[in-house]
C-alpha cells in the first residue's frame, strides 16, 4: 500500500472509526496487524500518518496524526529529500476536459488521470457524447470519486484531483484558467505547431480538450480554434477514448518534466 486515503467525512479527529470498504480493504485485503503505521492523507491532500488500534468483526479504530516531515513510517528514505527531487511538483497544473465515451470507459480514464497525478477532471458532454449520467453518490459521479480514492491509495500520487460535475462543451473555455496553455487534441494534422512550442512557455495551468468515440465534430473544433485552443495531432493510429485521454496527459507530462533539458529552436526556412 502505497498510502491511504481517509473517508470524505474525515475533519481532522485524531481518532476514527472505519467501516464498510476502508475497514474491509485494511483488514480484509492488505491484512495489517494492529499496531501498524502507514502513510495516508486526508481529503484535502495534506500527508498524515494513519495507525491502526483496533480491529473488530466490522470495524476498526485507527489513529491519524500529521505527518512528520522527513520521515515515512514505511520507509528509512527522506521524505523531503524525496520531495525535493520530484520533478512533477515542478509543473504546471493539468485540467482534463474529457467528452464522455461510452459505457464505463470514463471509469478507466478517471483512474489512470488520477494515477498520473492530473490536477483536475472536467466530464463533458459534446455532440458525440452518448453516456447517461446519474449524479449523487450511487451514480456516476459518486463512482467516479471512489475510483479516484482507490488510485489515489495504489499510486501513491499526492494530489487529490478535482472532479466536477458533467458541463456542457460550451462551457469549456470559460472553464479554463485565464492564464494557462489551451489544448485539443485531434486525429487529424490541423495546426503546425508541436507540443513543445505549446508547452514552451506554460507556467500556471494546462487545459486538455480529448473528444469521445468518434472524435469532435468539425463544429466543436472550430469553436474551441477560435476560443484560442492549439490544436495537437495524435498521429496515424485510431485510438480507444479511454487509451486517447492517458496518451495525451502523458505527453503533455514527459515534454514538461524534460523542459529544463531541451530548447526550442526556429523553424529552419531551407
């Protein structure tokens, strides 16, 4: 277990109770004895050290205390050391506007942006967009945030991402941070700039536009073009939606982390 990450409910008690899936996955799966000390963190993010006092037939007790910077009960590495040397606390933010694909992709692409650390993800609904969303916590999105909780314990990522309710395709740029990169990512060549001329001067934020099954119409290009989104190419290959959204925070991530060791150059003209 890479950390835990307390019940939504969790409002700084030193002491909780758990039950249900939290109690189940700490006994039941990674069966830890009492006395155990693990890395967690709260529903805000903040790092904390979770240790188990009790267990019962349905429940336990676990102790949760900050964490102390430097030290991981798991582990005799540095903590800030380790904190220090990651390049990702380097990089701007990335918000993923995600057209909703059918079924149950939207689960995996929720996962694996989480696992990559993605700052934010925005469900859209755009004209290809068929899935029918049921809001509250035995819906959708109430799925959605325990897929979140569950990457969030097996990766070991330290950002809890924002998940906003589904908005409509027109909401998308005013969605977006005022200053920041803006990006949609296509099937087809339709810009002639790359991803490192985009990514070259991002700072703050970075806005990711993946269509559904399908693509974007000719219309929601246009519409975003205009709002001031780059357009990127994905290449030759059809891509699944689920396997279109990790390939794109993927790049948009490698090119960022590697910025401090490449430049630029202009376009040669011969």
């Amino acid at each position: 277990m890479r950390q835990f990450v307390l019940p939504a409910d969790y409002s700084g008690e030193s002491r909780i109770t758990l039950r249900g899936r939290s109690f189940h996955y700490l006994t039941d799966v990674l069966r830890l004895p009492v006395g155990s000390s693990f890395p967690g963190m709260d529903p805000n993010g903040a790092r904390v050290t979770v240790t188990l006092v009790e267990a019962g037939k349905s429940s336990c007790t676990v102790a949760v205390e900050p964490a102390v910077r430097g030290h991981d009960p798991t582990s005799s590495a540095d903590a800030a050391t380790a904190e220090s040397l990651d390049p990702t606390r380097r990089c701007p933010r990335i918000t993923l506007f995600q057209c909703l694909p059918k079924g149950r992709k939207m689960d995996l692409i929720v996962r694996q942006a989480t696992e990559a650390g993605i700052y934010r993800i925005v469900p859209i609904i755009s004209e290809h967009s068929v899935a029918r969303i049921e809001a509250g916590e035995g819906g959708k999105t109430g799925r959605w945030q325990r897929i979140i909780r569950e990457a969030l314990q097996q990766s070991g990522t330290g950002h809890v991402p924002i998940l906003e309710d589904p908005l409509p395709f027109e909401s998308i740029p005013e969605e977006c941070a005022e200053r920041g990169v803006r990006l949609v990512f296509h099937e087809r060549p339709l810009a002639n700039k790359g991803l490192h001329e985009y990514l070259h001067d991002a700072t703050d934020h970075v806005a990711l536009v993946v269509g559904p099954e399908g693509g974007l119409s000719e219309k929601e290009v246009a519409f975003l073009t205009n709002a001031g989104f780059g357009a990127v190419y994905l290449g030759n290959s059809v891509l699944r939606a689920e396997t279109a959204a990790l390939y794109s925070i993927a790049a948009v991530q490698i090119v960022l982390l590697e910025r401090d060791s490449w430049k630029a150059r202009p376009r040669s003209n011969g």
